[in-house]
C-alpha cells in the first residue's frame, strides 16, 4: 500500500518484508567466504600501501632514488596527505554509496585507487608524488564506507563480529607483505635505486586489478535495495543465496523470524542523517569519535614513524627495517583473528573497552622502558607486538562499532563521518607531530609521542566501558531501527539470529 500524505519527492510503497531476517538466520557457508574475499582483501592493499612508504622512506631520500624528496617529507608530509585524501575520500564518497549502493562505489573507488598508486609509481617530482599519494587516499577513503557497509549487510548476525574483525584485521597481511617486499625494493644487489620502489607501488596496482575482477560477481546488499524501491531485485538475490546454501548443507534452512515493514525512499537528506546522529543516537555518536581518534593517532604514529625510530636510535640499516615491521605485523593480524570470536560470545562492551585499555597501558609499559633504555630494536618489536595484539583487535572493532550501531539508511555515511574526523584529528596530527617529535633525535621527544597514543587509547577504552552497544548476535535491524521502517511494525524487526529450528517453510517474499 502507498502513502498519500507525503511529498512527491519521497512518496513510495510501504512493504513488509523477512529478507533481512532470512539473510541473518543462514549458516556460514562458501559464498559467505566468497564475500570475504571479494570484498575484504581490500585491506591488504591498504596495508601494503602505507607499509612499503614507510619502509622506504630512507631510499627514496637518498641521492640516486629518481626522486628528490627528504625522509621527513616521506613520513610526515606524504603521509598526512595519504590521510587526508582518505579522510576526504571518504566523506565524498559515502555519501554516494548511501545514494546509489554498495556495488557501484566499492568498484569505483577500487579503480581510482588502482589508477592513482599506478601513477605514483612513475613519480619523478616531489609534487607528483603527493598529489597521487593523496588521491591513493582517497580511493581507499571510499573503500572503508562501501566496504565495511556491504560486509555488515550481507553476513549473518551471528558472525557479523568476527567476520568484521578478521576483514579489517587483514590490513596487517598486507603491511607483513609490504615489509618484505620492501626489503627485496631496497636491495640495491637485486634492482636499481630508481626501479626497485616503484616496482612495490606498481604491484598493488596489480593486485587491485584482480581484486577488481573478482568483486564483479558481488552481489548489491538486498537489504539496501529494500529501502531504495527495488524490492524484487533483493527478492532474487536473497532466494539466489538461499539455494546455494541449502544445496551446499544438505539440509533445509532455518524458518527466517520476525518482519520488517518499510516505507521504501530514494534518499535520505544530510539533516535526517544529521539529527539522527547527534540528536537521536548522542551517546553513540560520542562513542565513534573517542575509538576512531585513539586508534587512529596510535596506528598513523606507529605506522609511518616506525622505520624511523629503528634507523635513528637503533641503527638499523634502513633496508632492514622491513624485517622488524613484519613481525608485528603478524602481532597486529593475530589480534582480531584470535580474538575476534569473543566480540560474538563474551560482547562487545567488555571486549572493546579491555582491548583498548589493555593496549594503552601495555604502550605506557614501553614508554617507560624506553626511556630508561632498556631496550633494544628487538625488545622494542617485541614491545610493540604486545601492544599491538590487543590495539589491532580494538581499532578493528572501531569500524565494526559505527557501521553497525547507526539506521541502514545513515550507515555509509556515519562510517564515512566517523572515519574522517577521527581520523583527521589523530591520522593527520599523529605522524606529523610524530614525525617531528622522532626526528629530534631525543628520547624524551618520543617517550611524549607513545606517551599520547597511549593516553588516548585509555580514554577511548573508559568511553567504551560506559558507552558501547552490546550489539552481539543481534539484527542491524534491531541495533537500529531503519528511519524508514514504520512505528507499527518496529519492534517486529528481526530479532537476534538463532540456531534451527526444524523444517523450514518457504520464505515470505517482500509483499506490498
């Protein structure tokens, strides 16, 4: 049935719909996994990315490179802009993935940043590169909002914590390749000053490209088509998985519970995203911005400054750095794997809080063994991977937290908006005051730097302990109500996703 009292730019049809509880009621399956992979490997580029330039920050400024740019300019400079075109990218770009759907921009954004980390690998000025560092940003700025909006949308509810940890966690199996492929550019024995470096820039170009080439069998979220009036075309993507998964068990699928009744719109305007966001959902709004600035100051510092603190106080060669930063790059990819399960069993309060908190007050551990030097490039990787076990688990759950907690309608946005200024305030201050504060030379200038990580991540962990949802095991639907769900049917949203329960019955289809 239509409603006749509303403006003709947002009239449409009023539905009733199961899909979102039949997608959430599946057991895991391997098209589940082919979701993983076709969306989730986009980390790894990421962490690719900002591994190998911080790694190769002292070859390229050194005479011979093809470039002429200074180390400082490296880790500080381009890295900021690398940020900010994420930052930037991901604001432009979530707000058209709320309009025009996953699909389209997380394919887009992919080919922007295949095109830009494509161009920076012929970089022959300072200028250039910057330009392309920050337009690589900014595909990838994009990424997080499709992506992270896509995955949520389409795992079940059961497995929506773990899975979202493990995809963001694989960022660090990218850094672990950047590292050592670092090693293998720098080795001026094996490639030339000039070529090696741009060899590393032109395989993520690569990458993408297959990345690109997988993620056109993808699916459109159905539950974004529901909103958007295209009903029967969720019908048939959630009866497609239905089959294949019913084919793959052998048995048949649990009765889907619960329904959902919408009133299906064509956009949402920035002022409904606006009131919902700090009118309605104000606590949840102030949880977003304390993850997203702790982990982003502590992972931009780390990341980019962390060949730095090696080559300065430790004297490592700089074409060593890279085996050291592949060490806690698997510290990091640990985290999520192995912790991940207990956001789904344990819940989210206590474990974001304990991981944020754990990892400041391991990281004030090391600042202080720092500064009494007692410690070596060895025990300081060790350190560092403590730290980092439990920070990469927290700053996973960061972005699992905002796209999960905030209105279907509102969700690549609020990613995007939480992601940009928390990333602004921490991932663009962070390697630039870190760039400063580690160039001095002087321990106490660093000991500061872990010092204010470490602070902000506490903060988060208190914020989280008083603030987080316990959204574990239970709908999107139910987290949030959908603003274009109606008041009749609200509390008929699918409920938290449960085991079997007999023979299932044929699935309702969205009904008018």
């Amino acid at each position: 049935m239509s409603t006749a009292a509303e403006p003709a730019s947002q009239s449409g049809r009023t539905i009733t719909t199961n899909i979102p509880a039949r997608l959430d009621r599946l057991p895991w399956s391997r098209w589940h996994w082919s979701i993983v992979i076709g969306l989730g490997t986009v980390w790894i580029l990421d962490g690719l990315e900002v591994t190998v330039v911080g790694n190769i920050a002292g070859r390229l400024s050194e005479p011979g490179s093809g470039l002429s740019i200074s180390s400082g300019q490296i880790t500080g400079v381009a890295a900021a802009l690398y940020v900010a075109g994420a930052c930037v990218g991901a604001l432009f770009w979530g707000r058209l993935t709320d309009r025009f759907g996953r699909k389209k921009l997380f394919m887009i954004t992919l080919a922007v940043y295949l095109a830009a980390t494509a161009l920076t690998a012929v970089s022959t000025e300072a200028w250039w590169f910057f330009v392309f560092r920050f337009l690589t940003g900014f595909g990838i700025g994009g990424e997080y909002a499709a992506i992270n909006s896509a995955i949520d949308e389409l795992i079940p509810a059961n497995y929506r914590g773990r899975v979202d940890l493990m995809i963001n966690g694989s960022f660090w199996l990218g850094a672990v390749g950047g590292s050592l492929l670092s090693i293998l550019a720098l080795n001026t024995d094996l490639l030339p000053a000039d070529v090696g470096w741009r060899l590393t820039f032109a395989l993520g170009a690569v990458l993408a490209l297959v990345i690109l080439l997988v993620r056109r069998h993808v699916p459109e979220s159905p539950r974004w088509l529901l909103i958007h009036g295209r009903d029967q075309e969720a019908e048939e993507i959630v009866t497609g998985i239905e089959r294949r998964v019913q084919e793959e068990k052998g048995e048949p699928l649990a009765r889907p519970e619960g329904e959902l009744e919408i009133h299906q719109r064509k956009s949402v305007t920035f002022l409904e995203i606006a009131r919902t966001v700090f009118g309605r959902y104000r606590k949840r709004a102030v949880l977003g911005f304390s993850l997203f600035i702790g982990q982003a100051f502590l992972y931009n510092a780390i990341t980019f400054g962390f060949g730095a603190i090696l080559t300065k106080f430790f004297d490592v060669p700089a074409d060593h750095t890279g085996y050291y930063f592949a060490v806690i790059a698997v510290g990091n990819f640990c985290g999520p794997l192995l912790l991940g399960h207990l956001f789904d069993t344990v819940g989210r309060r206590v474990m974001i809080s304990s991981t944020y908190l754990l990892s400041g007050l391991l990281l004030f551990g090391t600042a202080w063994l720092f500064d009494r030097g007692s410690l070596g490039a060895g025990t300081l990787t060790a350190c560092w991977c403590a730290v980092l076990f439990f920070a990469s688990a927290g700053a996973s759950s960061a972005y699992l937290t905002v796209s999960e907690i905030f209105p279907m309608e509102t969700r690549a946005m609020s990613i995007a908006f939480f992601y940009a200024l928390g990333t602004a305030a921490g991932g663009i201050s962070g390697p630039l005051l870190f760039a400063d504060l580690t160039n001095t030379g002087r321990v106490g200038d660093t000991v500061l730097a872990f010092q204010i990580g470490a602070g902000l991540m506490c903060a988060a962990g208190l914020v989280a302990a008083f603030l987080a949802v316990n959204a574990e095991r239970r709908s999107l639907e139910d987290i949030a109500r959908p603003l274009t769900a109606t008041a009749s049917r609200a509390k008929a949203a699918a409920r938290p996703a449960r085991g079997p329960q007999g023979p299932s019955a044929p699935p309702a289809a969205s009904r008018p």
